[in-house]
C-alpha cells in the first residue's frame, strides 16, 4: 500500500510540497540528511518494501509465493491456499472446517468436459452467486474452461465464492 498518491505535487504554480525522502517498510528513510516531507511506501500481505539509506534505495520484496497448483486425474481433498487444474471427471472434497483459519481459499480450473464435483465437508456449504448448497452439498461443473475460487468464512461455515466463470450447479 503506498500513501505516495496522498501526496499534493503540483507542476508549474507552485503549492506543492517537494518530496525529498522515501521511506520502506524497514531500513529508515533513504536522503535522511534532508529535512522536509517524506513519503512512506509501504508493504502490505505478502509484500515488503526495505529502505536503503546508504544507496538510496527501496527494495520491494514478495514473501509470499501465492497459490501452489497442481493438476488432478483422481477424486482428492482440496489444500488451502491450493489450486488445482481437475484434467478428468472427479470429486473435490474440500477441506474439514475444523480448524479452518478464516479466508482460506481453493481455486478449481475445470479442464475437462466431465463432471467435477465440489463436495463441501461436515456442516460446511457451498456458496456461487445466490445459490447456497445444503449442508453437506456440492457445486458441480461439466464445461472445460470452468473456474470457481472458494474463500472460507467460519462464522457460517460456508464457503463462498468469490470469483467463478462459467455454470456451477449447487445442491
């Protein structure tokens, strides 16, 4: 998240504060021997911008790799934070909410014209759009090309869609 369009720089009239320091996440200001404004550029989930003063730099880093993916042939029980490309009919078990952090996430690429059947755990359901599944319930697909990103929110014990493409049928 940067605060450096918080920032009122304006061109030819004056008005504007001249920016003369930067600022990370860690490591200090860089041109900290400059008195005047300073913008922070910040980090945010998975990013991390450090400070250099000595060279006057800021270093953006990502610490954290995203989803892993793997292809899929046989029916399984989905990961968090996984996504999976279904290359044959099957079932996707997701996951026992036991314990089940809020916001875990299983994305599902269909490639496949066979049915993929998403199969909720215990009294989990499925949400996509307004079709709610019942307890226990499935979202099946049977068109390549088909996606659904499932984000878990336990307070429901429901797993929502969040972004899907394509026809899921939710029982």
């Amino acid at each position: 998240m940067s605060q450096a369009g918080m920032n009122n720089v304006s061109g030819g009239g004056g008005g504007g504060f001249p920016i003369v320091s930067l600022t990370g996440d860690t490591g200090g200001p860089i041109f900290p021997s400059f008195p005047g404004y300073n913008v922070n550029i910040l980090g945010g989930i998975g990013v991390e911008v450090n400070g250099t003063p000595v060279n006057n730099t800021l270093t953006v880093n990502v610490t954290t790799a995203g989803f892993d993916w793997s292809e899929e042939v046989i029916s399984f029980t989905a990961d968090p934070t996984h996504g999976y490309f279904c290359n044959n009919g099957l079932t996707v078990s997701l996951p026992s909410s036991i314990g089940l952090a809020i916001g875990s996430t299983v994305i599902i690429y269909v490639d496949t014209v066979s049915p993929v059947i998403i199969q909720a755990a215990g009294s989990d359901r499925i949400q996509v759009s307004q079709n709610i599944s019942i307890v226990g319930g499935t979202a099946t697909s049977t068109a390549q090309g088909n996606i659904l990103e499932l984000v878990y929110k336990p307070s429901d014990d429901t797993w929502h869609s969040i972004s899907s493409l394509g026809t899921w049928a939710v029982v």
